[in-house]
C-alpha cells in the first residue's frame, strides 16, 4: 500500500518534469527559410491577384514605338507590368550542365504616386525569381522575393541598365547596357554571370508592341536579345561551378494582355546550333479552342527577323508530366515545326521537375533541342514557359 | 481491512467537515496565491514577447538604436548588402480620437517580407488577410488592420474610418482588414494594435525617414553572420538578440519578481501551518481509534500511510481548487504587476492571461509538497502511538513542551543564522529574502516558549484579580500550547510581515519624499512628449524653450532631455541636462564633492550615475563607462553618484554640452522654469500653458510632487494586496487551529456548563481566549515587525533595488499591528465560541 | 403568587424570576432571581419606572415547597436519525428533602440522561421538573444554568474535573460562579481538602491525581458551594473496590449526613444497601424496587 503512494509521488514527479519540457505555445520558432522555400509558397493563382483589375489610368500599348536605350532598359510605371527576363543554359568545363532564370517583374499597383514624405510610399511592386536547374543532380532550386520600390530596396533605371531587388540584381558594367552583370544568391545557390551581347536585340511582334489579343491595347512592348555569351559562376550549396553558355533576355511591358477568354501561354525561346533563335509563344484559350493570337519570331544569323503568326508553326505534346509538388500535369515534351524554314525540332526538357512553386506558379525550364533543319540535322538548347495551367 | 480502514477515515473526515473545508481552504488560498502571482508575473513579461510577436513573429535579433531612432536607409543597405529576413518597424503610440480609449499601439510593417518570420499579420492568413490586402496596405496610404474583436468594440466596418490624435492633429485611418484572431490570448495581444503599412506609419507618426527596429531571424548558428551585421550598424544602432533582449527585460523586473514571489510564499508557508494543523489535529482526534486500530493488527506502516492518503486526498483536492482560485486571483494581480511594471519598468501594450501547464505543474508540485512535508510530524506521531496505552492529551502536552524546549534553542540559532545570512550574503537578493524567512521562521519557532512565559507572567500579575474564571482563558492557552503555540506563530508571521512592510514603505514613502522635494527645485515643469525621433523636434522645442524663456516673470530655465544611450553593449537611460544655477542644488550626492564637479560635467566627457545604477554595475567615482558615440566608443568617467528614486535600473547624467558634442540634438523632454520671486505662478503657467501644443503640459512642481507619490503608492499596490492575502490566510490558519481547539476541548467545555457556566460566559471565555493569543502575537511581532524591516530596508531593497533609504519608525504602524492581530484572533474566536456556546453540553459530555 | 400585598409593583421577569418592588424603595425578590446570578442585599436595581432601588433582602422560604424534587408526567425522546428514541414516557416521581434515590438500569436505559433531565442540563419535551418548588422545565436554558450552578451538584463516573485548573481551582470555580470569592471561601477549599485526605494536593493538576483521588475532588467540587440535590452518575464506576469504598464512605458523610437530597445512578450493591428507595428505569419509566 505505501508503495502505490510511492508511485504515485512519482508519477507525480514525472508528471511535473514531463511539464516542464513543454513549450510556451508560441515561442516555437518557424525554421528558417530552407532551400526549399519555394515549396513552402502560397499558390493564389495567377498574378492577376496581385494586381487590379482595372487599368483605368495606366498607359497601354496601342501602336509601335521606336526604343530608345538606355532609357527603355528602365521601367515604365506608368504601364502595369513589366519584366527583364533572364534565362541561359550554361555548362561547367567538365560538361556539367546548368540552367538558370533571373527576372524581375515589376506591378503598378496604381496608376499614381501618392505625395508623401516617407521614402516607403511607393506604387510600384517588384517581384523576383531566381532558378537553378542542376541536370546532374537532377535538382531544381527556386526563390523570390517581393518587394516595394520605396526606399532604394527595389527599382529599375532609365540612366543605364539597371535593375535589383534588394541585393538580386542585372546591372551594366559598361555605360548603357552590356556587359551586363546578374547577381543574385539565394541561401542554398546563387549566380553570378557576366552577359555579353555579339549578337544585339530584336524588337518582337510588330516592330515591338506584340498583340496579345485582338482588343486594341491588349498588347505589350517587346524586344528581346536572343543570344548573350554569358560567363560567371554558379553556386550550389556553397560549392561554385564556373560555366559558360548562352542567355536569351527578354523585356516586356504592358498594361492588359491576355483577354478573358485567354488561360495561359506555352512559350518557346530557343537558341539553335546554325546561331539563329526561335521564339514562339502559344496562347491558350480557357474552352481549349486554339487562339489564333499565338505567335513568334525566327532570328536568322544575322540578326534578322522573320515574324511567325499563329499558323507558322506547329507545336505537338508528345508527353506530360505531373508535378508532385502541385499535381498539375504539364506537357513535357514537344514536336514544334515551323514549316517555312523546314524546320522540324523535337524539345525536351532537361528535368522533367522544374515547376515554380512561388506566389505564382508556373513552369518554366531549360531544354534540349533535336531536329532537322531543311534536312539536315540541327540541335540546340533553350526554355520553355508554361503558365496558367491549373489542376 | 484497508478498505475498512479508508472507511474509517473517510467517515471521520466528514463528520469534521470544518476542518476539512479549513484545511482545504488553507492549502487553496497558499497555492492560489503562488500561482496567481507566477502566472500574472509570467504574463506580464510573456506579454511583452506575445504583442511582439504579433509584428516580430519568429524574428530571432533585432536591429534598436537609442531614442534618435534607425536611419531607414541602414535597412536598404543591409538588404542590398546581401543581408536578408529583416522585417523593418516603425512603431509608435495614438490616441483614438474616441474618448475613453487608451493609446492604441500603431506597427508600421512591410508586408512583402520573408514569409518564415510568420508575424501574426502573416500567419494565420484567412480568407480576410489575402495578397491582395497587403497590396492595398501598401499602395493605398492611410490604410491599417485591425483586430475584429476591438473593430467590433469600436463599431467600425470594413474600410470604416479610425480616427487618431497624434502629434500632427487628427488623422484617419481606413480598416481594410482585420486581424485574425485565433484564440483568447492573440485576441488581447492584438486588442490595442494597429497594422498599417511602414510608410503609413511614419506619415501618421512623423517619422520620415526613421525605422523604430529591425527584426532579424537569423539561424542557430550565425555568430560571423551577426558580427558582419554589427559592422555595418552606425553608432546609435545595436544588434541584439532577442532572447537577451527578454532575459534583460526579466534581469530588470527580477527583483520585483522575486519580492512578489516570495510573499507568495509566505503565504503558502502560513498555508501550510493550516494543514499541519488540521492533520495534526485529525490524529489527535482518533488517538483512540488509532489505538483500537493498532490493537487489531493495523501495522505502523499502514497507520502512516492512512495518515499520508488522507494528506493526499486533501493536498489534492486542495491544490486543484488552488489552482482554479490561483487563475481566478492571476486575473486580478494581472492588472496590478502589469500596471506596476508600465510604470516602472517598460511599457506592456496588452497583458492577457496565459496558463501555461508547466505554472501549472510548479503549483500542483509545490501544493502537494508543501502538505506532505506538514504532515509528515503529524503521521509519525500517529504512528507512535501504542496499541496498549492511549496517551491523554495532557501527556501528549507535557511532550510537547519538552519539544518547545528544544525548538527554542533551534530558534535562537534559526534567528541568529538569518541574521547572519542578512548581513553576510553579499549581494543576493534571494538570500537577503531567505534570510526574512529564516528570522520569521525563528521567531515562529520561538513563539510558543515565548507564550508560555507569557502566560505564565500575566498570572502571576493579574491572577489575583482575574479569579478562577479570568484565569481559565490564560490557562487554556498554555494548556493547549501545541495548538495555541502554532497559531499564534502564524499570527505573528503574518503580522510581523505587515509590520515589517509597513515600516519599510514608510521609510521608503519618507525617503522619496524628501529625495522629491529636494528634486523639483523649480517652480513649473513643461513636459514635452512625443517621439524624439520626430525629425525637426529639436527646433520646436528650441523655439519653445526661447520663448519661454522670454516670458515675463521667468528667471531661468533648465532643460532635460531623456534618452538612451548605449553603454557597455546595453541601452541605457541618460538624463541630459542643461542644468540653471538652482537645480544643480536639487542633487544629492551620495559622498563628499564641490563645485568643480559641474565644470568637469560641463566641458569634459564625464557623467553622474544614480545610486541604482552604481550599485548595480559595482561603479565607484573615478571609473570609466564606455558609451558608444556617433564617432565611436568613448570612456565617460563617473565623477558623481547621486540618489535617485525614479527607478530601479538606474540612469546617467549628462550635461547637455557634453551629448551636443557625441550625439544628435533630440530636442527635450521636459524644460523647468524657474520664477522670479514676485511672479505669479498660476499667471506664468496659464501663460506657459498657450505655448504648449496638445500633447504638451506644464505642471507645477507640487502638482509633479503629487502625482509621482501618487505613483509610488501605485506600485505598492500589489505588495499590499499581497500582504492582505497572506494575513487573510493566516485568518483562516488561526480560525482553523482554534476550531480544531475547541473542537478538542467539547467535553471540557461541557463540564463547565455542567458546573453552572452560562452559555454566555463560555463564549467570553473563548473569546478572551483567541484574543490573549491575538494579543501575544501582537506583541510578538512589534520586535520582529522591526527587525523584519530592518533587513527589507537595509538588506533586501537596497539589494533589489540598489536603493539606499533612511529608517523611519512609526508607532502608528505598531499599534496597528497589534490592533491587528488582536482583531483577527477575536474574530477568528467568535465563530469558534458561538459553536460551542450552542453545543449542548450534555452531547458535549457525551464525546469520548 | 403575589405574596406582599402592599407591594408597590411586581416585576415578573422571565419565567418565575421575580421580584416584588415596594414604595418605599425596597424589593424583595424570590430565589429564583437572586439565582440569576445578579442580586445581593444592598444591590441597586432599576425598575421601569426609573427609581433607583435597593435590594433590601433576598427571600428565599416565600414558596411552598412540598418536597424536595417532583417530577409529573415527565417525557422525553431522542431524535437518532430517522428514528424517534423514546426514553421516558410519562414518569412520576416525588422526592422528599434529604432522601437518597438509587437508580438502575441497563446501559443506555436512560440514567444518564435522567439525571441530565435533573440537573436542567437536557430539557424535557413535555411534564414537569419542580426543584424546591421550582418549575425547572418551564426555564430558559440560561436559566437552568443559573439555577444548576446554585442547587445542584453533580458527580460524573469520569471524574470530569477542569484539566486546566488545579485542584483548589476546580473547587473554587463553582463557587466563584455564585459569589465574590472570599479568603474564607479559600479557607473552607483548603479545609475541605484536608477533609478529603487532599491537602498535599492543592496546587495539583488533576491529571497528577489518581482515580480516586480525582473522584474525592469531584465530590468535593459537587458540595463546595452547599448545593440542595446531588445528582451522580455512577461515581464508582472508574474506580477500583477499595477506592469504590472509599468514594461511597465520602458522599455518605458529605452527602447523607448533611440532609442533601441525592440522586445516583450506580450498580454497586454496596450503594444500593444504603438508598432510602431503589428506582429502576424499564419500558420508558420508573419502577420502584
């Protein structure tokens, strides 16, 4: 009988000790962002969600205008969005491949700044991504980052090419543009690169402003320099891979783009081994239908341009993959001809994972290119952007 | 059997259901007490981190500087330096335009930083709290969130208006969301917060271009990571954790925490008096049965453990009651520790209750505990008694005096170590109150030797006079000394613990006062609030003060302006002044100096340090402290140790050439004016008084006089209704002891009915009784009440607080005391003695 | 019961206490009151009207008294849970002035608390108690404590003295209830002592006494204040033969002789042999032997 009173005072004891190691309910401390951080993301859709509605009181993109640098290598507030859209295959001396994608976005997220004496009132909105594609390890890293204009924390300029996030940035080491250095690290990898452009820029869809539905303005502004010798250093969990390879860079801004009817897009930048380039982008309409407002662009070797419409080029999805992450199912590989310059190319991407499980998400991944080039064969390498695919 | 015999005491135990109730109380109200005080204690300091973490979230550093505020641009520069997980802050106080309301708390944050540091704005996001929100708190200025439960409190809807008063006049503030709330506690964190966007908030609070604070979540093991931050902080920002940040908030409130706690606990050692006696009593009261039991074969062990399951059952029930009641009282302290550590220590914005099972536990643990250890005398006695012979109580009596004998010498040397401990502990806190303990724990012991002499002196003196009646009361009490001799000493306890604290607030009252007359030497006091980090305060006050000073009838003026500075590695209150000839005879020194102090104040980089501080930092004149200044680290050395009352912590003094010189002009806080001698006061401060803006005021020196006594007696508040609480349980102790006494004493009592004894006089008979004992514990405590404030004053404030303060003796409070005790044994008697007198004595001569 | 026809007023205080008041100042008041505790001769007193008066002289042979203790249809029951406990039902006794009654009866037959029905400790539900011609029933509890500290002594059979008061103390206490204590009362304590064989043991605690010693102070302290009726329940029955002997040998001198009227409870033969008359409580009553 003593003894069950022993026992209880134990177990008493025990009680009390087995108390003590209990937490304070709120105390427990969040990890730190892990190199998975991405995975970690709210998905509320599109971009749209971060944006307005309405375009009332933001300029849009009617007719062509002639670009002027440096000036346009800044941002355009007073359009809605805007981005510098950096991505490249790159190769380590070993033959180590590597993919990577740098863009900076930019939202109005009104159309006017209110006066205010604090450096923080700001109506413009940058956002970040950062990806790493790692072939050989079969590994894809990802970040992003928001943040306002105010305050020299984020923001682009018109004096010569520059634009940053925080300590993420593209910005020129000569006067007005190249060469043009990316930086930007995120905890578990970063990239430093130095771009060079032999090959110059050309001014997408209609000498630059690309309709991208029929209603007037619906439309952006966009060039894009398809092939920057680009050379820097990778970094993966602290270990640094000098590479060398190409970067395509795209820059774009509008106000309103898609119509209502438009879900997403399927877009092509390829760099070919014949030292021409393809982009094509295929609009897809919510009830499945083709949208005949696709297009692209063949960039001969001489930096010229031929404009491909909607009916130039073929694309054919030859298999899909399901994201693990988001049990989307994405198409993953491609069959894309483009039948005036007898092109037959098969694309496929490096690694199947490299979806972007950010704020918004989206697909997008370097590729391999095969085919046949008038008959002779033809090989390559590029990105692929999938956006708006849901579940 | 043992069922038989569990019967047996359970049936026992409810035909006392007083002593049960009492003896349940007694543990209760000890263990509600200790966990009222810990769990109010916790919460108040708990509060501190709860509110932050609502905009800090899982910040593990944070980036402060002194009251000038960060240079927001030191967070663009970490940020596009690489550094990353900052959460920038502006923070600062408005009042709601809505009469009646407290300041609200406003949190300028930025929205689109790292998700992981998971601040309440960020986590817990419901349908309410979308992207979409944080973009219109960002790019729609004078938007906020706020609480549901306080927009509900304030009537204001969804993108409804909140308006402020701040030091810009009134502005408008737009809800366009609200916070949710997940629980009680979140929901009184978040009660007086308003989140808007940073630049909303420094549009609201002015202060462009100013951060309050940057939250930094760093991992585990990022020591080069914070060195490489603190290389790039200017001289007036500092890195630091924030679980230094809390263990110094708790470093600072300790003292306080571990005076509280340990009237706490001589409220549970009186508690615990209640049990030993009522279990005491429980054995007393079944000697017989006890007696039948052991000669029926029940083992010794069996009786002990009979004893202990019964202790079980009533520490139990006791401690779980406790603990209801202990949340119930941690409710009411709450507002009190939290009101008294606003006052003195650091603002707390919200101060719910939490109850955290580990508090919880410690009650439970220290409830049973302490019962267990009371009962232990009481069930070995039990098992001591024989099978054979039952002792009478008499005998059981005459025992018991021997055992006084010897708990006498044991005293002496209980009262002797305390005082030893008193003197020679250095400077523990803790021992200085163990030493208190140990002095009342000696005296305790000493009271029933004391009593009997006592007792015995008032029959020799009065005996003659008294007769046989007026000596019964006289005798029952030494009769009964086991009984009468603990109850007494609980009495005395908490008497002399009133007496005590008494004397030492009064001492402390007198102290003050005198310090605060001498402090206030000049006529009216403009106070200027407002953030120092406003960034052109400094010219307005300026102005103000060229003005003022202009005005007629003023002779002089002084100036002081309150802000930190940050000396070896902490911030730290400095008062800079820019002292006229009249208040520099307000300090008072703490040792011998002259007049070349001030020069040396003036025009070199030398400070005074208040006492507190001093003697907290072990400083003495002549040594350096190393502050750090705009161009670096600089020696100040200490030329002057002054007293000061304003606080525990401590502060320095600097003269205002001297900060010009190292630091940026915040303006001041507080300008004196001094009149010439035919001025009219009332004229000067009305005068004053249409310079001022509305958050400004000018107060004359008594009116400042006044409302800081005001606030001394505020943070005595709790001490009081601590020692209230502790006296009220020695109540219940007292009422229960002489309960269990007459309760003993039925049969005698009914003799004496049976002799002739009126109903009457039996009940002044036990009056006169529970009142000599009331009396004798009285008079006790008088010299233990002294020597108890002796040690608070002289030992344990001057430890805690680094106070030193003058001894002031006040018959009042004796006579008080005494009064006191004397009250409290005869109302403990009444109920006792009305029992009785309605007992019927032939059932009275009926028991055993 | 107005005696004193040319009495002024006649104050009827509670029950039968009272007092009759005379013009000229003087009241005369029965026993009864002066048993109250209140009254000497010379006392002063304030009736309703608001003269000052003097109590002149206590009167204590103004009733008639026919015998010492009568008793008329006395009842009385216990309550004992659900249960209704009768214990006397209908008793009917006559006492006369110095008679010495032996009771017996089975444990828990009822002396005890006949003898507490006596003493005014317990009240009857219903009947009468008449003590020297005093209705006793019909008092308030306060006063059959008075009239108990004046008239009757009592014996217990555990001795029952005051532990907290020494020997002489027990003695003069019930004397100090009625009275002023006097050097003399001190005197006749010290006296009486010395009688029982005790006077070493004035100053004695009574748990230094042994049995008998401690029963010959109880008796003593039934007899110190020269009470009417001895009420005593079973005295010997704590105590060995010899000191049995001993104790009897006592209440026969200071008891019998003396002419107090004595009530005991006992089973001792011894005692029975002695009684005038020999009662046995059976079927709720009493019974003659």
């Amino acid at each position: 009988m003593k003894t069950n009173y022993l026992i209880a005072i134990v177990l008493l004891l025990l009680g009390t000790i087995w108390l003590q190691t209990f937490q304070f309910p709120s105390t427990s401390n969040a990890a730190l962002d892990s190199q998975k951080h991405s995975s970690s993301a709210k998905n509320n859709g599109s971009l749209g969600a971060v944006l307005s509605n309405d375009s009332k009181g933001f300029a849009r993109a009617y007719k062509p205008q002639a670009f002027s640098f440096p000036n346009d290598h800044g941002p355009h507030n007073q359009f809605r969005s805007e981005w510098w859209y950096f991505t490249g295959n790159l190769n380590n001396p070993q033959g180590r491949q590597f993919g990577y994608e740098l863009t900076f976005f930019r939202f109005a997220l009104k159309p006017d700044l209110p006066k205010s004496k604090s450096a923080w009132r700001s109506n413009q909105m940058y956002m970040a991504h950062l990806t790493l594609t790692d072939v050989e390890a079969n590994r894809f890293y990802t970040d992003e980052r928001f943040s306002r204009a105010g305050n020299e924390l984020a923001g682009a300029s018109n004096k010569s090419y520059q634009v940053w996030l925080y300590d993420w940035s593209a910005k020129t080491e000569g006067k007005v543009d190249f060469p043009l250095r990316l930086h930007a690290n995120s905890n578990s990898f970063a990239i430093d690169m130095l771009l060079t452009s032999p090959k110059g820029y050309v001014k997408q869809g209609d000498q630059g402003l690309s309709q991208k539905s029929p209603e007037p303005g619906n439309a952006s502004y966009y060039y894009s320099y398809p092939r920057l010798e680009t050379n820097g250093t990778v970094s993966v969990g602290g270990k640094p891979f000098s590479v060398i390879g190409t970067s395509w860079m795209d820059r774009e801004w509008s106000t309103s783009a898609l119509s209502n009817e438009q879900s997403g897009w399927d877009w092509f930048s390829l760099q070919l081994s014949d030292n021409t380039e393809l982009m094509f982008y295929q609009l897809r309409r919510k009830d499945g239908q083709h949208d005949s407002n696709s297009s692209g662009s063949y960039i001969t070797a001489d930096n010229s341009k031929i404009s491909l419409k909607d009916h130039d080029a073929t694309i054919t999805t030859l298999d899909s993959w399901k994201s693990p992450h988001s049990e989307i199912t994405y198409p993953s590989r491609w069959r894309l001809s483009v039948s005036s310059q007898a092109l037959e190319l098969e694309i496929v991407p490096l690694i199947n994972d490299q979806e972007l499980n950010v704020s918004y998400r989206y697909w997008e991944g370097a590729v391999k290119v095969t085919g046949t080039k008038q008959g002779k064969p033809i090989s390559g390498q590029g990105y692929v952007e999938l956006a708006g695919y849901s579940q | 059997m043992n069922s038989l015999l569990q019967r047996s005491s359970r049936n026992f135990l409810w035909q006392h259901p007083w002593q049960l109730v009492l003896a349940i109380l007694g543990i209760a109200l000890g263990v509600a007490v200790v966990i009222a005080i810990d769990l109010a204690m916790e919460s108040s300091l708990n509060s501190f981190n709860q509110a932050s973490k609502v905009y800090t979230g899982a910040a593990t550093h944070r980036i402060i500087a002194n009251d000038g505020g960060l240079d927001e641009k030191l967070y663009s520069q970490l940020r596009n330096k690489g550094v990353s997980h900052l959460s920038p802050l502006v923070t600062g106080y408005v009042k709601l335009a809505q009469a009646g309301e407290d300041s609200f708390k406003i949190v300028g944050i930025d929205p689109f930083i790292e998700k992981s540091f998971q601040s309440g704005w960020q986590s817990g996001q419901k349908e309410n709290v979308s992207p979409d929100l944080f973009t219109r708190l960002m790019s729609e200025p004078n938007t906020a969130l706020l609480s549901e439960k306080t927009a509900q409190n304030l009537h204001i809807q969804l993108n409804g208006q909140l308006s402020l008063i701040t030091s810009r006049g009134q502005q408008s503030l737009t809800i366009i969301g609200f916070l949710p709330n997940t629980d009680a506690v979140s929901e009184q964190v978040l009660a007086k917060l308003i989140i808007t966007d940073i630049a909303t908030a420094q549009e609201v609070l002015d202060l462009f271009g100013k951060l309050s604070s940057i939250e930094i979540q760093l991992a585990t093991d990022a020591t080069k990571f914070e060195a490489a931050i603190r290389s790039m902080l200017p001289g007036n920002a500092l890195l630091v954790s924030l679980d230094s940040q809390e263990q110094s908030l708790r470093e600072m409130t300790q003292a306080f925490s571990i005076n509280l706690k340990a009237l706490g606990l001589l409220s549970l050692l009186v508690g615990m008096f209640l049990i030993y006696n009522t279990m005491t009593f429980l054995v007393m009261q079944r000697r017989r049965l006890i007696g039948s039991l052991r000669l029926l074969g029940v083992t010794r062990q069996q009786i002990f453990t009979l004893i202990l399951s019964e202790a079980f059952l009533l520490a139990l029930i006791g401690t779980l009651s406790g603990i209801v009641l202990g949340v119930l009282l941690g409710q009411g302290l709450l507002q009190l520790i939290s009101g008294t550590i606003n006052a003195i220590y650091f603002r707390i914005d919200a101060t719910p209750l939490v109850i955290t099972p580990f508090q919880l536990g410690k009650g439970m643990l220290l409830g049973m505990s302490v019962t267990f250890f009371a009962v232990l005398l009481p069930a070995f006695e039990a098992t001591r008694l024989s099978p054979v012979k039952v002792m009478a109580r008499s005998q059981l009596e005459s025992g018991s005096r021997r055992l006084i004998k010897v708990v006498g010498f044991l005293s002496g040397f209980l009262i002797i170590g305390g005082l030893a401990v008193a003197f020679f502990s250095g400077k523990s806190i803790n021992l200085g109150l163990a030493s208190i303990f140990l002095i009342l724990f000696g005296f305790g012991l000493l009271t029933p030797m004391l009593t009997l002499c006592l007792m015995k002196l008032i029959e020799c003196v009065f005996g003659r006079f008294l007769g046989v009646l007026g000596r019964l009361p006289v005798r029952m009490v030494s009769a009964e000394i086991s009984r009468t001799g603990i109850a007494i000493a609980a009495l005395m306890i908490a008497v002399s613990a009133t007496i005590g604290m008494d004397l030492m607030i009064g001492s402390f009252r007198q102290t003050v006062a005198q310090w605060l007359h001498s402090s206030l030497p000049a006529d009216l006091y403009v106070s200027l609030p407002g953030d120092k980090m406003g960034s052109d305060k400094f010219l307005f006050d300026q102005q103000l003060k060229d003005k003022i000073a202009q005005l007629e009838g003023v002779q002089m003026v002084s100036t002081a302006l309150q802000t930190k500075l940050i000396a070896a590695g902490e911030l730290t209150k400095t008062t800079v002044y820019e002292l006229a000839t009249k208040s520099k005879q307000s300090f008072i020194f703490k040792h011998s100096m002259d007049d070349s102090l001030w020069d040396r104040l003036e025009n070199q980089p030398t400070i005074i340090v208040t006492e507190p501080y001093a003697y907290h930092h072990a400083l003495q004149i002549g040594q350096k402290i190393n502050l750090k200044t705009n161009q670096g680290a600089l020696g100040f050395e200490v030329i002057g140790i002054n007293a000061d009352y304003s606080g525990d912590q401590g502060h320095l003094i600097m003269s205002r050439q001297i900060y010009r010189r190292y630091w940026p002009d915040l303006g001041y806080t507080g300008i004196g004016v001094y009149a010439r001698a035919e001025a009219d006061l009332q004229q000067l401060e009305s005068r004053i008084g249409q310079l001022l803006t509305a958050q400004q005021a000018v107060k004359s020196n008594q009116a400042i006089y006044k409302a800081s006594m005001e606030l001394f007696e505020q943070t005595f508040t709790i001490t009081e209704a601590l020692r209230w609480l502790s006296a009220a349980i020695a109540f219940v102790g007292v009422f229960s002891a002489l309960m269990a006494l007459q309760f003993e004493r039925i049969r005698q009592l009914g003799i004496l009915r049976s002799i002739g004894i009126t109903s009457s006089q039996l009940s002044v008979l036990i009056i006169s009784e529970t009142g000599l004992m009331g009396l004798m514990a009285g008079l006790l405590a008088i010299p233990v009440g002294f020597i108890v404030a002796y040690v608070l004053i002289f030992v344990v404030y001057q430890r805690s607080f680094g106070w030193t303060m003058a001894f002031y003796f006040n018959a009042g409070i004796l006579f008080q005391g005494i009064v006191l005790a004397f009250i409290a044994a005869l109302l403990a008697g009444v109920f006792p003695a009305l029992k009785m007198a309605q007992t019927h004595p032939a059932e009275a001569l009926r028991t055993e | 019961m107005l005696v004193y026809a040319d009495a002024y007023e006649w104050v009827e205080l509670p029950n039968t206490l009272g007092m009759a008041l005379f013009a000229d100042g003087g009241i005369i008041a029965n026993k009864p009151y002066a048993a109250s505790g209140y009254p000497r001769a010379g006392d002063l007193y304030v009736p309703k009207n608001g003269h000052w008066k003097f109590i002149i002289t206590i009167e204590t042979d103004f009733m008639d008294k026919p015998s010492a203790i009568t008793i008329k249809q006395l009842h009385k029951s216990y309550q004992e849970s659900d249960q209704q406990q009768v214990i006397f039902n209908g008793v009917e006794m006559q006492v006369s002035r110095g008679e010495f009654i032996v009771l017996l009866g089975r444990s828990g037959s009822g002396k005890s608390t006949f003898l507490n029905l006596l003493s005014g400790i317990d009240p009857p539900d219903s009947g009468k108690i008449i003590i020297n011609g005093i209705d006793i029933s019909a008092l308030s509890e306060r006063d059959r404590t008075l009239f108990r500290r004046h008239h009757i002594g009592i014996v217990f059979q555990a001795y029952n003295l005051i532990p907290t008061l020494t020997v002489a103390e027990n003695l003069l206490l019930p004397l100090e209830l009625i009275k002023r204590l006097t050097r003399k009362d001190r005197d006749d304590v010290a006296e009486l002592l010395d009688k029982l064989k005790l006077s070493g043991r004035l100053n004695s605690y009574p748990d230094r006494l042994s049995g008998g010693e401690q029963q010959r102070v109880a008796i003593a302290r039934a007899l110190i204040h020269d009470p009417d009726v001895i009420l005593a329940d079973e005295p010997t029955g704590n105590l060995d033969l010899d000191t049995a002997g001993q104790v009897l040998e006592l209440l026969d001198i200071l008891i019998k002789k003396a002419g107090k009227t004595m009530i005991m409870a006992t089973h001792s033969q011894e005692v029975i042999g002695q009684a005038d008359r020999v009662f046995s409580i059976r079927n709720q009553s009493l019974h003659l032997e």
